[in-house]
C-alpha cells in the first residue's frame, strides 16, 4: 500500500541518514519504526477509567442511601409545593 505523509524537513533528514547507516530503505526504515512503536503500544497494560459519578467527594451512595435520598427531595418538593 503507498501513502503520503507529511514530516518535518529534520525528521526526514535524520530519518534518510539513519536508513542508509544501517542499509535500509527509507521505506522499510519507517516500516520498522512503526511496527516497533505499535508493538509497545500493545505491551502496555490497559488502565481501566474511572469516572467520576458526580463532583462530590467521598464513597459512592449504597442503593438505599440514594433511594432514601430521592424519597427526602421529592417530599421536600411535595412540601414545598403545599407551602
């Protein structure tokens, strides 16, 4: 497959004088780069993401502590609506 890339003037000459250093195309020199650097990439542990559930600090709410919580708001709405 062939494609077109676009480096900086520095890179390509650093790049040029390294592949013929070592015998290589510059082809096949940018080849190796990438393989080397996607197979670090792949060796890499995964992180698992932890998002945040909202801006307040602490432990996460049990399921009864958030149910008790939204019966306390909607019977403060239900009071505030009466008042």
């Amino acid at each position: 497959m062939q494609t077109t890339l676009r480096i900086t003037d520095d890179t390509y000459r650093r790049a040029k004088a390294k592949s013929s250093e070592l015998g290589l195309s510059l082809t096949r020199f940018f080849e190796e780069a990438v393989e080397e650097r996607l197979a670090s990439l792949e060796r890499r542990p995964i992180k698992p993401i932890v998002l945040p559930v909202s801006s307040v600090f602490g432990p996460a709410l049990t399921d009864e502590e958030l149910h008790r919580r939204r019966e306390a708001a909607e019977l403060e709405d239900d009071l505030s609506r009466l008042g």
